[in-house]
C-alpha cells in the first residue's frame, strides 16, 4: 500500500507539472492580436462594438426594446420586455390586480402564443401537476447519488439520466417535444429542491427532507413547501417568488443560454440534451450565476464600510470595486449594467416594489436601503471612472439575490431558481427553432494560423 502511494504521488506530481505547461503552451498558440478582429471584421462576442447582438434569427416569443429608431440614429430609451407581444410590466400588473399566481399563464402564454381563458389555464396547470412527479426510485438512485455542492451539475446529470426513462427520448415531432418540455418545465423544481436535500444531507450532515409537491399549489409555493422543513411560507413570499420566476422566464433568443437551446436544437438533438447544454450555460457567472456575486459583494461593503448610511463612505468602496482594490478585484460592481439594456432594465424596476414589500416582512428595511443607495451611486460612479458607451442601470440579478436571501434560499439554489423559470423560454425557442429552421446553426470563424512544412520527430 505504501509503495502504491509513493508511485501515485509521484505521477501525481509529474501530471500536475505536465498540465501546468501544456496549458502555457496551448495558450501561447491561441493568443491572438486584438487588432485583428477590426481588421477582417469580426464581431467579437457576436456583439458590434455598441454591443448590439449579430442578428442570427428571427423570433416571435419576446421582444427587448432598450432603444428607439430616430432619424438621428439608434437613441436610449426606458427598457421594456415583450412576452408574445405583451409588455411584462402589464402582465405584472395583471396578475397582482388579480391576486392569483401568474407563473403557470405566463407559460401558457410562451408555449403557446396567447394568453390562456380560465378553462385553457385550469387545463394547462392540470397537466403540470400530472408531470410534477419522478420516476420510481428516481430520487434515491439518482438524486441521492453522488451529491454536488453545485445543483446545475446535479440538474444537469439528473435530465439526461431522465432520457433513459423516456420510451421517445429521441421523438422530435412537435407533439412529443411539447410533452417533454411541459414534464420537465414541471419536474425541474423537484430535481433541483432535491438535489441541494442530498447535498446538504450527505455533504454537510444535516437533516434530510424530502417533501412532495401539492398538487392543489402553484409552482411557486411547492417550491417552498418543498424547500422548507416545517413546509410553511407566507402569501406575500410566494407571491415574490412568483413574479421572480416570471421576470426571469424569458428574455430573447440571443441570450447564451437560450442561444445555447437553438444551437444544439438546430442539429437535430433530443431535448433533454437541449436542456442539458442550456443548463451548462446558464451556470456561468457571466450568465445565471450573476446574482451571487451580487450577494457576496453587497456582504463585503458590510464588512468595509462601518457607517452603511454614509453615502461618501459607500461611493469610495464602489469606487475600489472599479479599481480592483476591494471584494474580488475584478473591476465590476455586480447587478449594474446589462448587454442590451441601457437607461433601465423593466424587471429590475417591477421587482423592487416587491423586494420593498418582502423587506418590510422581514424587517429587513436597512438592507433594502442599502441596495437603493448602492443603486442610486453605482451608474453615476462607473460614468466618473469608465468611457461607457451607453447608460447604465441596475438589472435584475441586483435584487433577485436580495430576494432569495431574504426566501432563506441557500445560495447553492440561486442559479437553479433561474433555471426553473428560464426553462420555459428555452421550450418556446426551442420549439420555434423546430418549426422554422431547416439548417444547422454553423457561423463561421476566420482562420489566422501560419501553415508550415513537416517536420520528422527526430528533426524537431
């Protein structure tokens, strides 16, 4: 055994050190001059230099408007996000006037392309309630297996896994891929509530509760009940909730993920596979792991500022997260900012009315006023110390983390929360993809490389 050890450690090392120059010299053979993209005309991130998306499509599902066409050009304009031709800001409104949950209607309204009648609606949230359960033994042979402290790889190995499950895992007729995307629009809460239960069992020794969805609930207040070990949860919390997964349902086919779902649709692939390459991106805190780092920063200007109602005290910390001198030294100021939004993001403003509404629940009143003056100092601080090209505005991962935190959500099921509302915009994209498209997604990439002669392995 020792001597097992001895030759274990040592090609251990020898790997390590292997590695670690391979990745030199893989990087000095990809590093290429920035200049060259200007010169063949490539649009960097598939964005022009304004950082307006390559059009790659066309769509019906949604709609973001962050600029108005002038005879002068292109001018900034309040941002506003269309589901199926209706603003969110008046589906919001809707719902909240008519005190019921909107999560199950709104995605009627992207699946299907029209606002649902009670009948149509009563029959669609039937339908989820049938899908909102597992195979047997699902959950301990799959679930509980092999725990993750990251719920999207969990997620991820749990919906290919459901393949196998799947009689016509490979079907991509319209009807059969409808009946997979509504069972796994249905199942994804359970999978992701279930797999932070195991790892929060198995990895961290603490109790394990695996509590079954209501079917006389919404999605919203199961994914509470079964969050929570008493399975107990205020109106107003579910109600928050509810909205947040509204919010953050859909936003255009040219967000990474959502692109991620046509990409691979477009090739003929199954749809948990969609899923899972979406799932894959979605994770990425450039993408749906942005609201962690909202949290995590805002702790860290608790942690450095000793006056939080000091306004100059805070306006220097942000100005330190800028100049990489505070939190993670990135240079960002997490939640401010979005690819194509400028003067506003519409969801971040609907959110804050209830994110003011929770906080007073809660008593969590001081850290709502934190987040407003953070989000008052924030654009005017990066327009002093960055050449921005546009305005910038907070986005909705500014208070979306605020929210969980105070839903006591673990921060490992942020990201998976995104998730289980964005699901149902990559089942509308990929479904339109299906309809429309007859070619695979293939963009082209320009070739700098210098060809050279060969060269025997002994002469080299």
């Amino acid at each position: 055994m020792e001597e097992t050890k001895e030759i274990f450690d040592m090609y251990s090392d020898a790997i390590e050190e292997y590695v670690e120059a391979g990745a030199k010299m893989n990087a000095a053979s990809c590093n290429q001059d920035p200049e060259l993209y200007d010169k063949y005309n490539v649009k960097r991130g598939l964005r022009d230099k304004n950082g307006i998306g390559v059009l790659a499509g066309l769509s019906t599902i949604s709609n973001i408007k962050a600029y108005e066409d002038t005879p002068e050009g292109k001018i900034p304009c309040e941002g506003r996000l269309i589901y199926r031709g209706y603003d969110i800001m008046d589906l919001v409104k809707g719902i909240s006037q008519e005190k019921r949950f909107g999560f199950e209607g709104v995605a009627y309204l992207l699946l299907f392309g029209k606002l649902p009648d009670r009948k149509e609606l009563e029959n669609f949230a039937d339908i989820l309630c049938y899908f909102r359960s597992l195979p047997t033994n699902f959950v301990r042979d799959v679930v509980m297996k092999a725990p993750s402290k990251d719920i999207m790889n969990t997620l991820t190995r749990s919906i290919l896994t459901l393949a196998s499950y799947d009689e016509k895992a490979s079907d991509i007729s319209l009807p059969n891929v409808l009946r997979q995307c509504m069972m796994l629009i249905s199942e994804l809460p359970m999978l992701a509530v279930y797999g932070y239960h195991a790892y929060n069992h198995y990895e961290r020794d603490d109790s394990l509760y695996i509590h079954r969805p209501d079917k006389n609930l919404s999605t919203s207040e199961n994914i509470l009940r079964m969050l929570r070990p008493d399975m107990k949860y205020s109106e107003l919390e579910a109600h928050v909730l509810d909205i947040a997964l509204i919010l953050h349902m859909e936003h255009g086919g040219g967000n990474n993920s959502t692109f991620t779902t046509r990409v691979v649709t477009s090739s003929g692939s199954d749809t948990y596979a969609v899923i899972a390459a979406a799932l894959s991106s979605l994770k990425g805190p450039k993408h749906g792991g942005a609201n962690i780092k909202v949290v995590e920063m805002m702790n860290d200007l608790k942690r450095s500022v000793s006056d939080l109602t000091d306004e100059e005290a805070v306006e220097v910390y942000l100005r330190k997260l800028l100049h990489k001198e505070a939190f993670d030294k990135k240079g960002l100021i997490y939640g401010m900012g979005h690819a194509v939004y400028s003067i506003s993001d519409p969801r971040a403003k609907i959110f804050k009315g209830f994110v003011r509404r929770l906080a007073e629940e809660k008593g969590r009143q001081e850290d709502f006023a934190i987040y407003s003056m953070v989000e008052t100092l924030a654009p005017k601080v990066i327009a002093k110390e960055r050449r921005i090209y546009k305005g910038v505005s907070a986005n909705v991962d500014f208070y979306s983390g605020f929210v969980y935190s105070m839903l006591d959500i673990p921060l490992e099921l942020y990201t998976p929360i995104f998730a289980m509302a964005r699901i149902v915009g990559w089942s509308a994209h990929r479904m339109e993809e299906l309809v429309n498209a007859d070619k695979i997604i293939r963009p082209a990439y320009k070739s700098i490389i210098t060809e050279k002669e060969y060269c025997p392995l002994d002469e080299r």
